[in-house]
C-alpha cells in the first residue's frame, strides 16, 4: 500500500461510478483516539441518483438470470479473498479488532457470498397437475437498503447484501458512520463485478439514515443495530409497507447448572463472553450461577482473563481491542460503576488501560442482580455480570424476563438435562455448553421479542429477500 490509512478516503458507489464529495467526516481509530480516515458525506443529489439507478437495476433483466447472479457473487467472494490483506488492514484501524480477527471477518464474510451464490430459491408444487397446476416461488421485492453496525461492518453488509442480490433484487448499502471504511473500499473493490446500480455504497452521518429509508423506491429495509434504531426503521418502513428485517439487540443470558464442568468450560464460555471485546449481540451477556460455586467460577474465570492480552491490533498475540468509540467506552464505564455502587464487586478488570485507545481490561463482576443497569441492559464491551441464583428455576425465569430474546444457552456435563432446561429458554437460538456458535451462513440468525424481526442467513434469510409468488395454470 502507497498510502497511510491515516490519509485515506474512499469514494462511494452510484450507479456504478466512483462518488466523491464536496463534504467528508472524520473517522476516528479507537485504539489511538486519532483519524483514521475521512469518509464523504452523501448529498441529496447523489441520493436521488442512487435510487433511480437501484430502480434501472430491478427492472433489467440481469437481476434476473440466475446463472449471471451466480457468478457474479462467486466473483465477489474471490475478490475478497484475493484483498483480504488490504481490507483487514481498514477494518482493524477503523474498528479496532486484532489484525487477525479482521482477516478472519473478511474470509468468513467471503465464505457467505460463495454459499449465496449456489442458493436455489424454493418452489413447492400444489395438487397431483392433472386438472390445474400449481407452484408457489419466491419473486424479487426490489430496492433494498442495507444498515449495518460498526462491530463487524464487512460481514454484516455481506450477510445483507448477498442474500438480496441473490434473490434478484438491487443493493444499497449504508455503513455506520463509525466504520465506513472498509465498507466503501469493499464497494471500489466490488465495482467491477456487478453491473451499475446492482450495489451502490452511501456514507454519511447519522442523517443520512432516515433520508434513506423514507425513500419510496427503497422496497426493503435489512438493518442491524439497537432497538431503539430499529423501532424508527420500523415505523418509517410502515409508510409505504416496505418489507422490514430487523437484527437488534441481545442481552443473552447463560445458566451454568451446578454440574458445569469449570476445567473443561471456563475458556469457551469466557471467550462467548469476550469475542470481539464483548461488542457482538450475541455475546453472553448475563452468567447465571449456582450460589454455591459464584466463588470458585469468578476465580477460574478471572485466571482466563489473565491470560489475555489487549492492545492494539497491530500487536502480535492481542486477543482483545479496544472499544470501538468513546460513546461506547463511557457507557461501559457507567454500567461497572452503577454495579459496584449498588454491591457488586469486581472480581478483575474494570479499568481503562493507561496511554491512548479505548482499551478496558476484561472484567468480572460478582454479586450482580437485576436493578443493576450491567444485567438489564446490553453492555456490548468486555464485562461479565455473575449472577447468583439458589433455584433453578429462578435462573430460567430471570433469563427470559427481560425484552430481549436473541440468544441464550446452558452449560453443564449432563447433556440431555442440559437440553432439557435450554427448551425452556425463550430466545430464537439457543445453545447447550457453547454459545453464539453454528453452522453459519447455512443457519439463520433470528431473534424473539425486541432482539429483532424476520431472519438472516440460510434458506430463511433467502426467503426473507423475496415476495411470494403463486403461479396457478387451470388444464381442465
């Protein structure tokens, strides 16, 4: 590379040109506090080219042909292997995970656009076909916007976006302003490979959300983020009855039965809880003890984070960054302080590592209990609550008590006990001694209550991409 992060910028994609703009913003490197980067601010203007391009792209006929569709994400996930050294390298400084984390997002993310590719969509017969002749298909809903988050920006714009084209529908894209780099390089990259209007990449700053979703021509909106984000999403979509998907929020709980097997478990579920410095949905969020072994847990657990290293990820053998932004960092901050103002103690962690960056060492609180802002709310950082419970049924209802329901799981060396508590676990998925673990992108990610609306992924994200469509031939 010829140039330093710190001065690049990237342009967006509209109708297949490159997009510059006469405003650009700050992106900020959460582990030096400096510029990462400067993203341009989309204007109206571009915004209007943007939606007539997407609504050319879903009236040609090459959204159409399966078999160009195909290649083209195949092409697309090769192009992301082939710069996965350079697209690392954006989103680890614009991010702030480990460099090796950051490949591993974009190869994972590469592996999604290959699956999607080779996804037939579904179609049923009706009846025998001797008097009529029946099949219900699926058929493109048209323009759709993608928002994603800023914790892992790559993969949730691939999840969104190759499921939609697959389907036959064109793609706009909206990163957060917090990690719009490797998004909009990942678009100069990908501009070659689909015909213009099939994927265009905006960038801007909060605004530019809602300008995007009140557009008519947008059909369906895919977003990941917070629930209060996806509520507005949701109510701007309902104007015009566009098709909503929602991925938000998770404050996922893990019940650790009285036989948890601590040698065996204390890393897998440490590393549930701190993937990615704690900042995914589907991290354990909320740890349910048994009473009698809070001790002996917190201390096996404390020994784990002992042994990891934060820092920045250029580093070598770093497991954990920092947080992404300050905002992030200071609520992460009040959540440990309102738990030990009202009893909790810490067992490790719980300070901010000297120097510049975000960084905050993993932390294990003990004594925690609901009315403590660090169990009913999503931390999205490196905090583990301990929670102690004497019933266990008392765990279970506290575990689905709350309005999340993403995910949860239960943890203990009787399997088939196991499982029979995690059936009772209200959450649209649910794991048995391990957590936030699967058969991705072949599984679908979904959640129940405020943690989301439809699904992402596999056949179900596919469908989710499409209307249906019943096509009827009477032959009496």
């Amino acid at each position: 590379m010829t140039e330093t992060i710190s001065t690049m910028t990237y342009s967006q994609v509209i109708d297949g040109q490159p997009a510059e703009s006469a405003d650009y913003f700050d992106v900020i490197n959460p582990a030096t506090e400096r510029i990462a980067g400067r993203a341009p601010q989309c204007t109206d203007e571009q915004i209007d080219r943007a939606m007539a391009a997407a609504v050319a792209a879903s009236r040609s006929g090459w959204l159409r042909d399966k078999a160009k569709v195909a290649e083209a994400l195949h092409r697309a996930g090769q192009v992301l292997s082939d710069n996965v050294d350079e697209l690392a390298e954006v989103l680890m400084t614009e991010q702030g995970k480990p460099l090796e984390a950051a490949r591993g997002e974009v190869l994972f993310s590469a592996a999604f656009l290959h699956y999607f590719a080779d996804l037939e969509p579904a179609s049923t017969p009706l009846g025998d076909g001797t008097a009529a002749r029946g099949v219900v298909r699926t058929q493109p809903i048209g323009p759709t916007l993608a928002i994603t988050a800023w914790n892992i920006p790559i993969n949730l714009a691939v999840a969104k976006l190759a499921p939609a084209i697959a389907a036959g529908n064109p793609v706009i894209l909206k990163p957060s302003p917090y990690t719009p780099l490797s998004t909009l390089r990942m678009g100069e990259l990908l501009r070659e490979v689909f015909p213009p209007g099939v994927l265009q990449v905006l960038s801007g700053t909060d605004e530019l959300g809602p300008k995007l979703t009140a557009r008519p021509e947008i059909r369906k909106i895919t977003m990941t983020g917070s629930v209060g984000t996806g509520a507005k999403v949701y109510a701007a979509g309902a104007k015009d009855l566009k098709r909503v998907t929602l991925e938000l929020g998770g404050n996922d709980a893990a019940i650790l039965l009285d036989d948890y097997d601590a040698a065996a478990m204390n890393e897998p579920l440490f590393m549930a809880a701190f993937a990615n410095t704690g900042q995914l949905c589907i991290c354990a969020k909320r740890i349910y003890v048994p009473a009698e072994r809070v001790d002996e847990i917190a201390e096996g657990l404390a020994a784990v984070a002992a042994t990891m290293k934060v820092g920045p990820g250029t580093e070598p053998g770093v497991t954990m960054g920092p947080l992404q932004n300050k905002a992030q960092y200071d609520k992460v901050t009040e959540l440990i302080e309102d738990a030990v103002a009202k009893g909790a103690t810490v067992v490790t962690g719980g300070q901010r590592l000297p120097g510049e960056g975000y960084f905050m060492e993993p932390t294990i609180l003990k004594g925690c209990r609901p009315g403590m802002r660090v169990v009913d709310e999503e931390q999205f950082g490196p905090v583990m609550p301990l929670i102690a419970y004497t019933e266990l049924d008392e765990a279970v209802e506290q575990a689905n008590g709350t309005e999340f329901g993403l995910g949860g799981s239960v943890w203990g060396a009787d399997v088939e006990r196991a499982e029979s508590v995690a059936s009772r676990v209200y959450s649209g998925m649910v794991w048995v001694n391990c957590h936030g673990e699967g058969q991705y992108p072949a599984q679908p990610f979904a959640g129940v209550k405020s943690s989301g609306l439809g699904a992402e992924l596999g056949p179900w994200g596919l469908n989710a991409a499409s209307d249906l469509r019943v096509d009827y031939t009477n032959l009496g």
